[in-house]
C-alpha cells in the first residue's frame, strides 16, 4: 500500500454550491423585516400624534400612554436596540480623540472626548431608566440590577473620576455625537446633563450615600491622560479602554435578555385588555409576514 505523502499540496477547489452568491439566498432579501418588537416600538411612536378625546369630546392629550406602559412596551425598545451603531459611533469618536493636530483640530478633540463620555453616560441613564419601568419580578429588571451593581457601576465610577480630571484640565467639555446617537428610544445627551438628573442607589459603590454627595466624593483622575498629548494618552489608556468595552457588553447583553423577555411577555397575564388585544394582532401579523417573505424564493424559482 502506498503512503500518501503528508507535505503534498492539497487542492480541493471550490465546489459550485460554494460559488452561490449571497443575493440568491432568499433569505438575503425578506420583503417585510418588521417582528413584533418592531411594530410595538412602531405603535408607541405612533401613537403620539393621535389625539385622545375624553367623555367630554374634547382632546386630553395623545394616545402614547395606552402603548407605553405596557412591560411589552419597555421591552421592545430594548428588544430592537442598534447596538452595532453604537459601538460604531464609540469607535469613530475614539478615531478623532486619537488623531493629532493639524489632521484634527483641537476643539474638535475637546469636543469628541465630551461626546464620547456623554454617549457612555447616556447609556447609564437609559439603562437605569428601563430598570425602574420594569415591574418587580420581571426576569430583565434583576438581571439589569445584577448587571449595575458588578460591572457597570464601577466603570462608571472611573468615568465620573476621569470626566472631573478632563474638566480639570480643559481637554473634556460638555458635548454630544453628532449626528444625534438614539439609545433605547431617546437622544443621547451630555455627562453634565446625566450628573444633573441623578442615577439610582444601584449605581452608588458607597452604601448609604445619597448620589449627589457621592458623584463630589470621586477625586478627579488625572493619571489617563499622561504627559504631553492628554486626549491621545486618554484614547490609549486600558482603564478608558476597558470602559467602554465594559458598557457596550452591557448593552448588547441587555438587548439580547429583552428579545428573550419579550417573547415570554406575549404568554403572560397582566396585559391591559386593551393592548392584549393590540399584542394578539402583531402576533397575528407575523402569519402574514411568513407567508410574503416566501414571495423572494418564489420569484427566483420563478
């Protein structure tokens, strides 16, 4: 028996199902993109511009709050969260804090490093905002709280201490992205802004301080930003790095655990009748999608 020679050139080509471009995959191009997330998301925008007439048939505001209380409300915000774009957005920030002048100019440094802590900080606020709409016993409101207490917390505690050595030396001012960076259904706003309004206890590392007295208990941090080039020392340093990673992880974990919640939502009691049977219809509504987005395949068999 011959042996084969285990140093010879191996060349199995490329087979002809292998050369199928991605485009004839019909899956490539679904006509109707648009679950049920999408459509609840949908419905509480829309709701907005319709008018609610009380018994006296004259208008009392707007609809959004029958379609924004709902837990499968929150969730779907969550649910369709971009996070793709916001790590996007991160990153082309920390493209301009890491170029020098003259390819970038120094206020626009200033004013990237601003964004970029106000987007991070933003994302705190959103997720703190979803944790206490969430009722009690819902499975993503102690997950979030887990999530705050051991890893987001104390990267945001570093952020506050490196926001105030920024401000110290007047290489980080108030700022946000641009264009305006949605996160969980509303526009990021500046760090100043989030300080202002105040986070829950979940996000004090210091048992029995109140949030204002401990956001003026974190010294400023200086140490990230180094000699000489303080925004390209920031834009390196692993504490800065290691931030933003711990926030996007979070983020993407959040949206995740939400399109798991979500579905568990649709068989649950506690729905208003209301906007059960608004739920019952974007369920029905998934049939009709199935159904037209085999219209693709049929044509290219066609």
């Amino acid at each position: 028996m011959t042996e084969l020679d285990a140093r010879r050139l191996v060349r199995d080509g490329t087979a002809q199902d292998q050369r199928a471009p991605a485009a004839l995959d019909p899956a490539s191009a679904p006509v109707d993109e648009h679950g049920p997330a999408d459509r609840i998301v949908f419905a509480r925008a829309y709701a907005a511009f319709v008018r609610y007439f009380g018994e006296d048939d004259t208008a009392a505001g707007d609809w959004q709050p029958f379609f924004d209380r709902d837990v499968s409300a929150q969730l779907a915000v969550a649910a369709i969260a971009d996070v793709a774009d916001y790590g996007s957005v991160l990153k082309s920030l920390l493209s301009i804090l890491d170029s020098r002048p003259p390819l970038v100019a120094a206020a626009d440094r200033v004013g990237a490093a601003g964004a970029m802590i106000g987007a991070i900080g933003s994302l705190a606020a959103r997720l703190d905002q979803l944790k206490e709409t969430l009722p009690e016993g819902q499975p993503l409101r102690a997950a979030l709280v887990n999530l705050i207490r051991t890893r987001l917390a104390p990267a945001l505690r570093r952020l506050i201490a490196i926001d105030k050595g920024g401000r110290g030396l007047g290489v980080v001012g108030d700022a946000v992205p641009d264009p305006p960076l949605r996160i969980l259904g509303r526009t990021a706003t500046t760090f100043s802004a989030v300080v202002a309004a105040g986070l829950s206890a979940d996000w004090i590392t210091e048992p029995g301080a109140g949030w204002a007295g401990y956001h003026a208990g974190i010294a400023a941090d200086t140490e990230v930003y180094g000699p000489g080039d303080f925004l390209g020392h920031l834009a390196n340093h692993y504490a800065f790095t290691t931030i933003r990673t711990v926030f996007l992880a979070g983020y993407a974990r959040v949206a995740s655990d939400a399109g798991s919640a979500l579905a568990a939502t649709f068989q649950q009691a506690g729905h208003e009748p209301h906007y059960a049977l608004f739920l019952a219809f974007v369920r029905l509504l998934e049939e009709v999608r199935a159904e037209t987005n085999t219209l693709t395949g049929r044509h290219l068999d066609f």
